[in-house]
C-alpha cells in the first residue's frame, strides 16, 4: 500500500518528461496527458480506499527514514483531497483539449499542467515543510507560465501582481521554514508535532501566525485576497477554473494540516472565526457588484474560503469534518462554474453580463449545466454545498458560535443572489445577436461530467461526511500519522 503514495506524484512528472520529448506530435501528448491525469485520478481512489480501510500510510522517499529524510504521507485527509484534485485536473484537461487553439499553444500547455499536478499532489502528500514550500512552488512556478503564457498587454499589470504576491508569500514561507528548524532542529511534520511542545509558549504562537498568514495569502482569505479578482479572470478558462478550484483549496488544505498537526489549540479560535465571517462577507459583496461572469465568480472563490476557514475555527470533530467536505465540494463545484462560465463566452464571445442573453433559448444545455452548480454554491438542497453548509452550521450550533453561524447564511442569501444575477443576465430574456459559435460537445461532455459528480457529491452526502468525520478525528488526534511518519515506511 505504501508504494501507493508515491504514484500519484511520480505519474504527473513522468508526464512531464513524455509529454516533452512527444512535443511535435500534439495527437501523442494529448493522450499521454490525459492517460496520466486519468491514471493518477485512479491511484487516487486506490489510496483512499486503502488508506480508509487500513490506516496511514507513509514511504520514505529514496531509503532515507523520517525526520531527516523526505516522507510522503498519506491518511484520509490528504487522499481525500488527491482524489477531488484529480477529479478536477481531468474534467479541466478534458475541456481543454477540445478548445480549437494552435498548436503551439497546446503543445505548452501539457507539459506546465502536469507540472502543476504533480505540485499539488506533493503539497497534499509531503510530510515535512520544506517539502511543502517546494510543492508550492513547483505548483506556482507551472501557474506562473499558465496566468501568463498567452496574457494581453492590459492583462500584464492583474497578471504581474499574481506573481509578485506569489513570490512574497514563498519568501515568508521560507523565512518561516528557518524559524522552525531554528528552534526545533527538524521540518518533518510529525517530529515537528512532538518537538514543538518544548518550545517556549509565545514562540510557538507566534510560528503557528506566522504560517497563517502565509497559506492565508495563498488561500486568499481576508485581508489577503486583493490579488485574487484581478488576476483570475485574465486567464484562458481551463487556466482560470483549474486555478479557482484547486490552487487557493491546497492553501486550505496547508491551514488546516499545520494547525491541527503542529499548532492545536483548545476550543475555537475567535480570531479566525472573525477572518471567516470577513472573508465570506466581504468575498459575496464584492460578487454582488461585479458586471462579469468570472469576475464574480472570482469574488465567490474569496467568499467560499471563508466557510472553510469557519469550521477549522471551531476545532471540534465536527467542524474540521464539514470543513473538509466543503473543500471537496468546491473543488468540483468552483471549477464546474468556471468551466460553465467559459462555455458563456465560447458562445457569445464575452462574458459582460450586459452584452449576453438569452442563452437559455440558444443554449439550454448550457443553462442546464449552470443550474446545478450555482444552486449548491449558493447552499440549495439537495446539492453539495447543501450538505457542507448545513454541517458546518451544526456544528456551530455545537460550538456556541451563534454569530459567524448568523453571517454564513447571510452570506449564503447574498450567493443566491448573485447566482440570479448572471441567470437574469446571461440566461433570462431574448436572444442577442451576439452568437460566435457553438461550444464542442466535449467541452460540454467534460463540464456535465464534473456537474454530475458534484451532484453526486450531494446524494452520497452522508457516507462523505461520515469519511471526513474520520478524518477530522484523525487530524486532532494525529498518533496515527506521527507513528507512520517516523516508523518509515516501505
């Protein structure tokens, strides 16, 4: 089972490699693309079942056992995570080989995507910080080629400032990593869990704020989203919508492993409710003032954060397992809606709300596509945002948390609202002339095949929440994962 692990990071890089020396023969790195994305998406599922059955599991990369080699572990929480991402990395993969574009463009673009998925599968599976600073930056470097490869001359400025935060957050991060070894002499995870509570009180706080800012810069939670809405939309909408579904959700997903694993804390953290409240709140607003699709969008990315950051808040069981299920959620449901959003202009050729209408009478199925996605953003029944928010609202009733529970559903009020906002605009009303063509019935295939998933994410709620409920339990109580970790595995 061990050897499992590693796969879903080493199949992305030998993609990498293939996908590079197949570069004049487009037809071959397509399919060695999408049989890469597809087969790591298929290792994925193996781990979490295997991982759910017999517990954690953990290799020591290249023979050298934890802490002073490189570990890549795996329990229900990271696995969980690898088979969302790869999910999305096929559907987005699938959309975007359909597009008609030049040959060049594409044949960049295989090699950066699976640049970037094997980050993403190194950020959820490496066991050690410093690690995890290279998994992020092998992630945002392949962005960095992707937010800006076939950028505008106007798009430079939004495009350059993703990049200058991106590089200001790796410094932090790497300022942090050193602070950590200053004190404790190691970066692996699991030693870090034992050897941090001998370091003195306010140094260890003081640490665990520091790495909240730094994956909150790179989750965009409140104050620290500013360069999300300007930088999202610039991008071609396989770029943008694996962007909006994966890259702020695997800044989640470093909070809620070093806070629970090297900094826990006893009850909920007011403060970081206080960041949940404001990161919804102010992420829906600015949704609501925005004219055009991905804009708004965007916004909701920055909103929807904040319901995850809300249940890490609590530090209950129950509220890290809905936290966990509504990263799942919309992993697939923000990259539906960027993927709908792109289907939108392939059609009308713009996304301004003013220049669409009456896609609906054009375009049914597109509207069809819509309908599911926007209603579980927005929280409906029986979707999957349904069945995150209603957990995390249980569990601050739990909690005691009367406030943030009170401005979750205002904010989730405020979604709908701007989910009608684009059906009036794009939708609703009589046909323009604004038509450019019909969008590929495989761009359409792959968005319907991501929309069927989150709904089934819905009808499979409770067994999900009964899985991140057990994973929720393994992050507080991390034995497990610490007794893997520096066991070493096979």
């Amino acid at each position: 089972m061990n050897v499992l692990a590693s796969l879903p990071v080493a199949i992305p890089f030998a993609a990498v490699g293939l996908t590079l020396l197949a570069w004049r023969r487009l037809a071959l790195q397509r399919a060695i693309s999408i049989a890469a994305t597809a087969g790591s998406l298929g290792v994925a599922v193996a781990l979490l079942i295997a991982v759910d059955t017999d517990g954690v599991a953990a290799v020591a990369v290249g023979g050298w056992e934890a802490p002073i080699g490189i570990a890549l572990v795996a329990d229900r929480l990271s696995a969980l995570m690898l088979v969302a991402a790869g999910a999305a990395l096929l559907g987005v993969l699938v959309f975007a080989v359909a597009q008609r574009d030049t040959d060049e463009a594409l044949r960049a673009f295989h090699p950066v995507y699976q640049t970037l998925a094997a980050g993403v599968a190194l950020a959820f599976l490496t066991g050690d910080l410093f690690t995890l600073f290279v998994a992020f930056e092998i992630m945002l470097t392949a962005s960095y080629v992707l937010i800006t490869h076939r950028a505008r001359a106007g798009d430079v400025r939004a495009t350059m400032t993703y990049v200058v935060v991106g590089l200001i957050a790796s410094a932090l991060f790497l300022v942090g990593v050193g602070f950590v070894y200053a004190a404790t002499g190691t970066v692996n995870m699991a030693d870090l869990s034992l050897r941090l509570a001998d370091v003195d009180p306010a140094v260890r706080t003081a640490l665990g704020w520091l790495f909240f800012m730094v994956f909150g810069i790179k989750a965009a939670i409140f104050p620290l989203f500013f360069w999300l809405p300007d930088s999202y939309p610039t991008a071609p909408t396989p770029v943008t919508a694996i962007f909006a579904g994966l890259l702020t959700k695997v800044g989640v997903y470093a909070i809620i492993r070093t806070q629970t694993l090297l900094f826990p804390v006893e009850g909920a953290s007011t403060f970081m409710l206080l960041i949940a409240g404001l990161t919804m709140v102010v992420g829906v607003l600015g949704a609501i003032a925005q004219g055009d699709i991905k804009r708004i969008l965007s916004f909701h990315i920055v909103s929807q954060i904040g319901y995850m950051i809300m249940g890490l808040g609590f530090f209950t069981v129950a509220g890290i397992a809905a936290a966990v299920l509504f990263v799942v959620h919309q992993i697939v449901v923000k990259t539906v809606m960027f993927l709908v959003g792109g289907l939108v202009e392939t059609a009308s050729g713009t996304g301004r709300l003013r220049d669409v209408d009456g896609l609906l009478h054009r375009f049914p199925v597109i509207a069809v596509l819509f309908l599911p996605a926007a209603l579980s953003l927005a929280g409906l029944p029986p979707f999957s945002g349904f069945v995150g928010k209603l957990a995390l609202v249980e569990a601050g009733f739990d909690a005691g948390r009367w406030v943030v529970v009170g401005v979750s559903l205002f904010a989730s009020l405020l979604t709908l609202f701007s989910m009608t906002k684009i059906w009036a605009g794009a939708f609703w009303g009589a046909p323009s002339a604004n038509l450019v063509r019909r969008p590929p019935s495989t761009m359409l295939a792959a968005t319907g095949a991501l929309v069927v998933l989150s709904v089934a994410i819905g009808i499979a709620g409770q067994p999900l929440l009964e899985l991140a409920t057990r994973a929720a339990s393994d992050l507080l109580d991390p034995a497990a994962y610490v007794a893997a970790t520096l066991g070493g595995g096979a």
